[in-house]
C-alpha cells in the first residue's frame, strides 16, 4: 500500500491544508488592516493639507474680494480699459495692489521681515515676528517668491499687459518681470478659453491659479510657481457693458509643502512629497524632475478620462510602488483646473509587509512542524485500529465471516468495532440465506423466499403453466457437436427466459428443450391466464425472428393450461426446487405435446381469461395420456 493512501497520510493531508489556509487568511487580513492603517495616516495628512489650502483660500477671498470689486469700479480703471492704455491702467492698479499685497500677505504671515537674512531655513519662514519695518526690503521689491501677480484681460480674453512688460514665455507660462517685481503672462488669448466669449464666462468674481515663472536671483535660472489669482470683471458704470478683467495673483498661502517633506523624511514611513497640478502641468519643490514627468502623466489620463474631483492611484516608479493622491481645488470652476497631489513611496510599507510575511511564515513553519509531530502521535493511535478493520474487511472479501476484531476502547473506534463485528455475523447469516437462495432457480422465487419464506413450504394456488419445447429437436441435433447443441440451446432458451420475465412469469424449470413457465406463483396478478397467452405468442414471434438470423431454425409447439395446483418447494436439504404439482401440471405438458410447430393449445380455462385478445379455434374432444376425462383444448396458430 502505498503511504499517499493511508489513514494517517489522509488525516495529515487533511488538516494540514487548512492550517494553512486559516494561516493564509490571517496574514491577509493582517496585511490588510496594516494596509489600511498605513494608508490612512497619509490621507489624514493630504486631507490636512488639502483644508488648510481651502480655508485660506476662503479667508482671502472673504478680506479681498470686496476691495477689488470696488477698484473695478473707479472710473478711471474703467475709461483707461477702454482706451487700451494699459500703462495708465497699470499706474493707476499696480500701487493699490502691491500695497494690498503687502498687507495681505503680512496679514498671513506675520513671521515675514525685509531683511532675507534673518529668513528661517526654508526661507520662508524667518524668525522675527517685526512688521514694523514692513513686508519690502530697502530696494522696494518683495521678497522672491512673495511677489503679486498684475496682469490686465481685455473685452476678447486677451492678456494684454504693458508692451515694455511682456515677456517672451510660453503660451499659458508666466515670467515675473525685474522692473517692478509682477507677474506676466504673454500676450494673446487664454488658451483654455476656446470658443467661449470671456465676457460668458466671467460673469463674476473667481478666483483661479496661475502658473508663473520666478528667475533666481542667484543663478538667473527660473523656477516655477503657482499663484491664487482673483480675477475681477471690470464693467462700463452706465451701461454695465463688459470691457474686461484686471487679474491679481498671491502666492498660495499653504507654506506646509516643504516642512511636510522634511518631517517626513525622517519618519520611518517615508517622506511624502507634494505638488500643485495646473495648466495641465506639475509645480512642485520636493517631487524629483525623473518623477514629474511620469507624474504628468498620470494626471493628465486622469482628468483625460472624466475624474475630475478627486482620486487615489497606485502606481510603479523606477521599480517602487508609490501613492498618488489628488484633489480638485477649485472645481466646477472655467479657468484651469488645480489640484492638490500628495505622492509618497510605499517602500516602507511593503518592506514591513514583506517582514511580516517572513514571520508569519516562520512561525506557520514552526505550527506546521509541530502540528505534524502531534498528528503523528495521534495518528498512529489511530492507524492501528483502523489497520486491523481493513485486515478483517480483507478476510470478509474472501469469505472468512468468521473473523472478529477486538473491542478495547470506549471511544468511536470502539463502537466502529463492535459493529464491525456485528456486521460479520450478520454477513454469516446472509451467506447461509444465499445457500437458500442458490438453490432456488428463480429470481423472484428467491425474493418471495426472503420475503416470506414461511408460505413457501407448499400451499394450494391457482395458476396458468405454459409448457415450450421444440419440434424435431432429436433430428436436429442427431449429428451435431456437444458443443454446438448447447450454444444453440442456451441461445434459445436465453431469448424465452427473458420474454418470460417481461410476462410476469416464473421459469419453473428446463428439461431438455423445454421450459416451465408458472404464472400465478408464488404471486399472483389477478390475468394469470392472460399474461401466459400473450407470453406465448411473443414467444412464437421472437422464435420466428430468431430463424432469420440464427445458425438453425427451430420450430415449438406451446401448451397452457390453469387450474389449482400445490405450489412450494421441494427437493432435499443440499437442493432444493420451487415448483407446481397437480392434474393441470399434467394436462398443460400433454396440450404441449399435441400443439403442432407455431401452434398454442389451450384448455378452457385458459381460453375463457383470453378470449377477450386472442381469437381460438376449438377442437374435438380428446382422451390425452393421464387424463380420465375428456378434454375440450382450443388452438391457437401463429397468424391467428
């Protein structure tokens, strides 16, 4: 036998898949909850971020909103739009703006002084708390990267700053100016504004980003910077006719982008870096160049494909699965969408995640073993009775009923025991049953022998016999081989048996070439003679079938007679016969002798039960050997 069939190969092939599978699913879950809180700690983060860039963004909006409404609406801004001389218009907005600026950005960062010395590591956040002195150094410029954004919008939706101011960045960039510190956009129509009118889509005060331009004072390179602008309609005060926008920008007030990344950064979970999304283009300090373009992007099929609120992506950068979180500042607006976007490696994640699969694994190693060492003891307490029942399972298989197993425990395999050995005696029992059986030639004897063996013992019953045998069968067979007599016999007397069965009748017996067919016995089903009629001509019929095909044709003669008979078994203590005795036994073999070849002969009972399907020619009355009185038979051909 091999060890794979075994009980105890079973029982540890059992159990050991569903030690591993809870193992399975208890690290997943573990994962996943690790997973999650993981997670979580950085969108509280990003969600932090995202609020304070709303509430600064309304608190600007609540102190500024209403002052540049009413510089839109001095007459003098107005007439000088729409004469196009941006240069007075700049005169008469650039000081109330800057002066506006200083206030509102001194208002938001208290901590900001002219002197750049004393800015604090970041450089933006310098250590004296002195607006005294105010928010410009000494040469009257704003600090860089504080510098407001001035730009004008005429009628059409076209930036349209003073020409000596222009510049010549990019379509959609903007470059701040040295002369007086502004931000510019280059002239020419919003690109984003399509085939809309300006004047349908600034119906009112909104607030937007910009993406501008700033040159570093150290190394003349620029570098990019994201601006909150308030960008005002500006309206003839007659007749409310739109003339144009003036634009004013601030930088944005969350200064948390660079703390963020260095808090982070010495944290164990990694250093989470952020951005500004605008004008289809990322501005940020702490995400790397390599990463900003696969960034890009990312964010651009995002927005490509509808999500334009907000999403969390998990992507694969230089080998390193990262988190990309992003939310809309300022949606349902007409100008260019911002977003806010956190981006930080999940290296660390998946390094613990990574350990704790190696622990849960060493430790499920260390269960298995030992679960192992445990099922071995058990096992083998087990195997040993189990082993003994197959051995006894084996003995009842060839026939030792005899054999017992020992009973010594009280548990499961003790009951298994006990009823094995029960069910051994009972199969003793059964053999000798099947002693009885085999001595009885029917099969629905046999059942009728099990089921109610005591009526077998012999008991008047009226039946139908039908008596088959073949004409000729001496000169037939006179010649032929051993052999060859009996592969004809057993093929007929094969084809008659059957159809004797679909009938509902018993084979009493065979004797030579004739069969005894009983119906009524030892069960009767109330159209005994019926059923004996119809069996004969079916088997007439499929004798003339047979004579088609077979090697030899073979002609029978048919005898039916009904009447009471004494019905039981009979024979001795090794063989025994169930069996019908009786004058009608006699007189349905003599009816069998007298039936010419395809010919039925019947008695009067039989015909009188018949007569309904059967049409019956009588004949004369006959002394048959036997017989004492004369008997009236009918006779039925083939063709009848």
């Amino acid at each position: 036998m091999h060890w794979i069939t075994t009980f105890r190969a079973k029982l540890i092939l059992t159990l050991f898949p569903v030690v591993v599978a809870v193992t399975v699913m208890a690290l997943l879950m573990a994962e996943r909850k690790f997973s999650a809180n993981y997670r979580r700690l950085f969108d509280e983060q990003f969600e932090e971020h995202v609020a304070e860039l709303t509430s600064a963004r309304n608190k600007r909006f609540e102190a500024l909103s209403t002052i540049l409404q009413n510089m839109a609406a001095q007459p003098k801004v107005v007439e000088a739009i729409q004469k196009k001389d941006f240069k007075e218009l700049s005169q008469l907005l650039r000081p109330q703006l800057e002066t506006l600026a200083e206030e509102r950005l001194l208002a938001e960062f208290p901590g900001l002084r002219e002197n750049e010395s004393n800015r604090g590591p970041l450089g933006r956040f310098p250590a004296s708390n002195d607006r005294s002195r105010g928010f410009k150094g000494r040469d009257g410029r704003f600090p860089p990267g504080q510098r407001p954004y001035v730009d004008f919008i005429d009628a059409k939706g076209n930036f349209v700053g003073a020409p000596q101011q222009r510049t010549a960045a990019g379509l959609g960039l903007a470059r701040e100016a040295e002369d007086h510190g502004d931000v510019r956009r280059k002239g020419g129509k919003m690109p984003w504004l399509g085939d809309r009118k300006f004047e349908q889509v600034l119906t009112e005060q909104e607030v937007g980003y910009f993406r501008v331009e700033q040159e570093n004072r150290n190394d003349g390179r620029p570098t990019e910077q994201v601006r909150e602008v308030f960008i005002t309609p500006l309206r003839d005060s007659k007749d409310q006719k739109f003339v144009g926008a003036f634009v004013f920008g601030l930088p944005l007030t969350s200064l948390t982008e660079r703390v963020l990344y260095e808090q982070t950064k010495r944290s164990d979970h990694g250093e989470i870096m952020s951005g500004i999304w605008v004008e289809d283009q990322l501005v940020s300090s702490t995400i790397p160049h390599e990463k900003r373009e696969e960034v890009t992007t990312l964010m651009q099929q995002a927005f490509k494909h509808g999500e334009r609120t907000h999403r969390e992506l998990t992507v694969t950068m230089d080998g390193v699965r990262h988190q990309l979180l992003y939310r809309v500042l300022n949606p349902g607006s007409p100008f260019p969408l911002a977003a806010q976007l956190n981006l930080y490696s999940l290296a660390a994640l998946d390094a613990e995640i990574n350990e704790l699969r190696w622990s849960v694994g060493g430790l499920a190693l260390v269960a298995l073993g030992m679960g192992l060492v445990v099922l071995l003891l058990v096992s083998r307490t087990l195997s040993g009775p189990v082993s003994e029942l197959a051995e006894a399972t084996r003995q009842i298989e060839q026939g030792n009923f005899a054999v017992r197993v020992p009973v010594c425990r009280r548990d499961e395999l003790g009951m298994l025991a006990a009823s094995f050995n029960q069910m051994a005696a009972g199969l003793a029992l059964q053999e000798k049953y099947r002693s009885v059986l085999n001595a009885v030639a029917d099969r629905a004897v046999a059942q009728q022998l099990i089921e109610q063996s005591g009526t077998l013992g012999g008991e008047l019953r009226q039946v139908s016999m039908l008596f088959c045998d073949i004409r000729g069968f001496t000169a037939i067979t006179e010649g032929m081989r051993p052999a060859d007599v009996i592969e004809m016999l057993n093929e007929h007397m094969t084809e008659l048996t059957d159809i004797a069965y679909e009938h509902g009748g018993i084979v009493d017996k065979f004797v030579g070439d004739l069969i005894m067919v009983l119906f009524g016995a030892p069960r009767s089903t109330g159209s005994d003679g019926l059923r004996a009629v119809q069996c004969a001509q079916a088997m007439l019929q499929r004798r003339g079938e047979l004579n088609q095909t077979s090697k030899h044709s073979l002609e029978m003669g048919i005898g039916i007679a009904t009447g009471a008979v004494v019905a039981g078994c009979m024979g001795s203590d090794q063989r025994l016969s169930y069996t019908v005795i009786g004058h009608r036994v006699n007189l349905a073999s003599r009816l069998c002798s007298i039936a010419q070849p395809s010919e039925i002969v019947m008695d009067e009972e039989t015909y009188s039960e018949a007569r309904a399907i059967v049409k019956a020619d009588p004949m004369p009355p006959m002394q048959l050997k036997g017989i004492s009185e004369p008997v009236h038979p009918w006779r039925v051909s083939l063709c009848s």
